[in-house]
C-alpha cells in the first residue's frame, strides 16, 4: 500500500494525508490505555511524511496521542480538534477553559449517581471527559448512559453530549469539530 501510494506521488505536487487513530491507524481495543501504533504502521508513517504532509486527528487528548504516535514532528490535533500541535506551537480552543472547570464536577456526579459501575472507565482530558462502557454488561451500560445524560443535562448551553462507539462525551459545546481543526491545520502549514 505504502509503496503505491509513493509511486502515485513521482512527479507530482505534495499532498496531504489526514487521518484518525482510533479504528484507523491502531485497531480499537476493550480500555483505550490498550490500543498501540504498530511498528509496520510508525514506519510507514515515517517513509510518508518524506514525501507529504500528514496530520492525525483524534479525539484523544493531544498529549495522549503524541506519546501513542512518538513522532515529535507530526502535525496533530486532539480532543477532537480542540487542541493542535504543529511546528512545536500549542493551540487550545479559548472555549476549552469553561468547559474544563465543569468536568471535575459532572465525573464526580456521574460516580455519585452510579457508585461502583463495573465496566465504566473515565478519561478525563483537558477539554472534556469520556465515559467508556465497552466492559460493562448491556444493563449497565443502560445505567451509565442515564447516569451521564442526568449529569451533564443542567449544563446545556455549556458542554454537550457526544455518543462515540461505546462512549460518551461531555465536551464544550462549541461548533468546532475535526474538519474545523484540518483546516486551521492545513493553514497553518500553508496548503
């Protein structure tokens, strides 16, 4: 794959490759703590970035993918766009800041709500919190998902309620998401 990809780049404009981690570059596994680039995937990365721009976009926390990734050069954007790193500057969406003042309390709420929830892993990140039920049986995942919505509801206007796969997040409620963070990227590295 990697070496058609360099062979329909001979002689032609750079180009840019944007992607996700989860599910795109390393296989989604039971607790995010888990999941890992493969060797075969890093090199590949590596031989591409000689040749054009590549970018990864999660909704990890940027820190978290940058230590997942350990290719310090790498443009990347975490929690989902809200944060960017490229050429060695941070940018954090301004609307993180209220958002990450509510979340201490809404993990707290949900804890409250549920007590021990075998199943529920919580990823508290700089602009939000993720509460993963992959691990919990189909009736708690009823009860984490209910637990999680009665906490964050009250603070509509300043986070939202996001459903990934087996997830939900509480996130600023701000209209940014990844395509709004590929651009200020490709902008910022002036393609």
């Amino acid at each position: 794959m990697i070496a058609d990809i360099l062979e329909r780049l001979q002689g032609k404009p750079p180009a840019a490759l944007l992607l996700d981690f989860d599910g795109t570059l390393a296989p989604i596994r039971g607790r995010p703590g888990q999941v890992r680039l493969s060797a075969a995937r890093r090199r590949a990365l590596r031989r591409l970035s000689r040749k054009m721009f590549i970018a990864i976009v999660s909704g990890r926390s940027l820190a978290d993918l940058r230590r997942r990734l350990a290719m310090p050069g790498m443009a990347c954007a975490g929690s989902h766009g809200l944060e960017i790193r490229y050429r060695g500057r941070l940018w954090r969406h301004p609307g993180c800041r209220e958002a990450a003042g509510l979340l201490p309390a809404v993990i707290r709420d949900v804890r409250a709500r549920l007590g021990e929830a075998p199943g529920l892993l919580v990823e508290r990140k700089p602009c939000s919190a993720a509460f993963h039920f992959r691990l919990a049986t189909p009736g708690q995942r009823r009860r984490i998902a209910k637990a999680v919505r009665a906490a964050v509801t009250p603070l509509r206007g300043a986070l939202t309620l996001v459903r990934g796969k087996m997830v939900l997040e509480a996130r600023p409620a701000l209209s940014w998401n990844k395509g709004d963070a590929v651009r200020e990227i490709l902008a910022l590295a002036g393609l």
